[in-house]
C-alpha cells in the first residue's frame, strides 16, 4: 500500500488529522490496533475542542448524540465551592462542550470520517518504521499475525498511550511532574442529585495530592476516580473495587451518593500516567495527543491537545507532502506553549496554590474569568495575561489573597 500521510491510531487526535487532509484533497491511511467501540479515560472535553470539531466537520454529528452538555466545572473542598461557568469566561470562543463515553464517542468520530472516504484499517499494529529521509515504510501485522508494509511521504503519530513512534526511536523521558497513579470506574448513577448539581463535572480536593473527579453522562452512567500518590493506595486492601468503594465510604461529600451503586466495569488502575518526551518532530513524523506527552487529569485537558495538535499537525503535513515549505517549529513552539500553560496550573494544583485561589473568601470577576478561560483550554490566547504569563500570574494572586486574609 501507499499513502502520501500515514496516521497511526483512531482517536481523536488521528480521526481530527484524518478529517482535516481529506478537506485538503489528501487520502491518508489510518492504522488502529483495536476494534472500535474499545475503551478509554478521558471523558471530559474543553470548550476549545469544539473550535477543532467546527474546522474538521464533525460537529453536527457529535450535537446528534445527546451527550451531556457541559457548562464549566466545580471544585470543592470540604465545605468549600468553587465554581466556573464558561460563559463568564475572557476569551471569545465556545463557552460549553460535552461530557462523553469515550468508547461512544471516539467511534462516532472515527464512522463520520471513514464516511467522509478516509480508510480505517482497524486491529493491526505497527511493528517497525524505516525511515528514508521523509519518506518511510512502515511494516503491520493484523490480528491474525499477517504482515504487510505501506509506504508513506508522512506519518503522524496520534497512537496515545501506545507511543509507537517514541516507542521506536528511544524518544521517551520521565516526567518531570511527581508520580500519581489513578483507580476508576463507571458506576450506575442511581441517586444522581437533580438538576445541574447532578449534571456538572465535579472535582473534589479530599487531601494533600488526591483528589476525586465525578463526571456524570446523558446515559444515567458517571465517571469516578481518584488520582493520588502511592501512599494513599497502600492504606485500602483487596481488589482495585474493594479498594475504590472502601476510598469513595471514607469521602463525606460523595459517601452517600455512590454508596452500594453498581459498578459498570471493574475499576482500572493506571499507575504513573504522566510521560514526556525527547522531541515531538523529526525526519517524516509528527507526534500528535497523548504520543507527545501527558501531564495530568485535573484540567481534563487530554482531549483538547489530541484534537488541537491533530488539527495543527494535518495543517502542516498537507502542505509539505504538497510541495510546499514547512516550518515545523511553529507547530513544535504551539504545542509546547500550550504545555507549559496548563503544567502551571496542574503544579499549582498539586502545591495548594491553585485552591488558594479557588476557595478564596472574595472574588475577583474579572480574574476569574481570566483563569476560567485557562479551564476553558483556551490556552493559546496570549492576550489572557493568566496565559501570557501563567507561572508568576498564579503565584502573584495567591500570595496577594494570602496577605489579605
């Protein structure tokens, strides 16, 4: 086989660089090593995802699903409420998104774009890749162990967790983040309070370095998790279920609710979830989502780099495999803006400075809507001086609220 743009994996990243380089007259390939509908975390979208789902054309189809609109977020601690609402946010743009079932969603995604005459090649896995300047061959294997080889002018690599190009070429690194570990589940939202309290994406900071996120689907399902370090782990006994029913009997503010509910698959365990890596460009790839480098759950800000760099990264692939020049470090300084933004708010999280903020006992309109756009994933607005200069900005705020108090 041939294809001027290789793209490895069928999530968002791969499904909104596919949509994107058939709009520009290109027919990629696409290589899935699962059959869809197949699992994943990471439910909870950002308002900027739907700027990426407006320009690939797969908007109307995702509004057709009935997913559970969402309007901002709330954080709580103990008797403490903070809560964002995206419509109060600085940056023009989407002020609500969805709360998806990512198996649902990541196939409506990728049925719309083979739809739109993008083929989807589904169980088979990449085994190698030589590299020949630009162009490459990549060698498959399908799930019945047959092998074959395509040749392509570009590949982007949007295999998430997968990592298949870093994989490759030795490209991974530790995260400079601590280590935190996740244990999850979907459970059947029997005393789901009423109304918007029961609708809303719900983060609770419980204790230093754990907290619970609860986000609630159209489907009468929700989400549930925590995110804490080892030590935490290590105090419940028993099976990952035993363990998360014993953490969610311990939580007062969710105790009640989740009490004896039936769980929709046993719980999963991800144990250091955060990962960097070396370079995100090379000699005919392009690392796109989760195979670049993954921060942090809080801000549930996976989707919106996987879509964001799938967009940008088909952008550019089509006019190099066009002829055209290519400067592949606008796309390297985009990603990586966008990184160190949010690194600035999942640090300031995890050091308490972030729940200064939040919890503090008078409000700043006009900052908050500064930081809701941050929450928002518009972190590309330099204009936003809580993105332009994410880093001093919080910890400036947080030592002024300190000082008042």
């Amino acid at each position: 086989m041939k294809t001027k743009v290789l793209i490895i994996g069928a999530g968002p990243a791969g499904t909104i660089a596919g949509a994107i380089l058939k709009k520009e007259g290109i027919d990629p390939i696409i290589i899935e090593k699962t059959k869809f509908p197949r699992f994943v975390i990471g439910e909870s979208l950002l308002p900027k995802c739907m700027n990426v789902f407006e320009e690939a054309g797969l908007i109307d189809v995702i509004k057709k699903q009935g997913y559970q609109k969402k309007y901002g977020a709330e954080f709580k601690r103990g008797n403490e409420t903070c809560r964002f609402n995206f419509s109060e946010k600085y940056t023009d743009g989407w002020d609500w998104t969805w709360q998806v079932p990512r198996d649902h969603f990541d196939k409506v995604l990728a049925d719309e774009v083979e739809k739109k005459g993008v083929k989807i090649i589904y169980e088979t896995s990449v085994i190698d890749i030589k590299f020949n300047g630009t162009n490459s061959i990549t060698t498959i294997k399908d799930k019945n162990g047959n092998k074959s080889k395509i040749e392509a002018e570009f590949i982007i690599d949007a295999s998430g967790y997968g990592r298949v190009i870093a994989n490759l070429q030795d490209l991974n690194l530790p995260s400079s983040l601590n280590v935190r570990h996740s244990l999850f589940t979907q459970i059947k939202d029997v005393n789901r309070p009423a109304g918007d309290d029961g609708d809303r994406i719900t983060l609770i900071d419980t204790k230093p370095g754990v907290w619970i996120w609860i986000i609630p689907f159209s489907n009468g399902n929700t989400s549930v998790g925590f995110v804490a370090h080892q030590e935490f782990y290590d105090k419940y006994k028993g099976s990952y279920e035993e363990q998360l029913r014993a953490m969610l009997t311990d939580e007062p503010l969710v105790s009640e609710r989740f009490k004896d509910t039936e769980y929709v698959f046993k719980p999963h365990f991800i144990k250091g979830y955060s990962i960097a890596i070396k370079q995100l460009t090379g000699d005919g790839y392009v690392l796109t989502g989760n195979a670049t480098e993954f921060l942090d759950p809080i801000f549930s800000s996976g989707v919106t780099f996987a879509v964001e760099s799938g967009l940008q990264a088909a952008k550019l692939a089509a006019k190099q495999v066009k002829g055209e020049k290519v400067d592949w470090n606008e796309y390297v300084n985009h990603i990586i803006h966008g990184d160190e933004t949010f690194r600035s708010y999942v640090d300031a999280w995890y050091n308490n400075t972030l729940q200064t903020i939040f919890f503090a006992p008078n409000e700043n309109q006009k900052i908050k809507g500064q930081i809701c756009s941050v929450l928002g994933g518009y972190v590309w607005d330099k204009t936003n001086p809580y993105v332009r200069n994410h880093k001093n900005a919080l910890n400036t705020l947080a030592n002024i609220i300190k000082k008042e108090a």
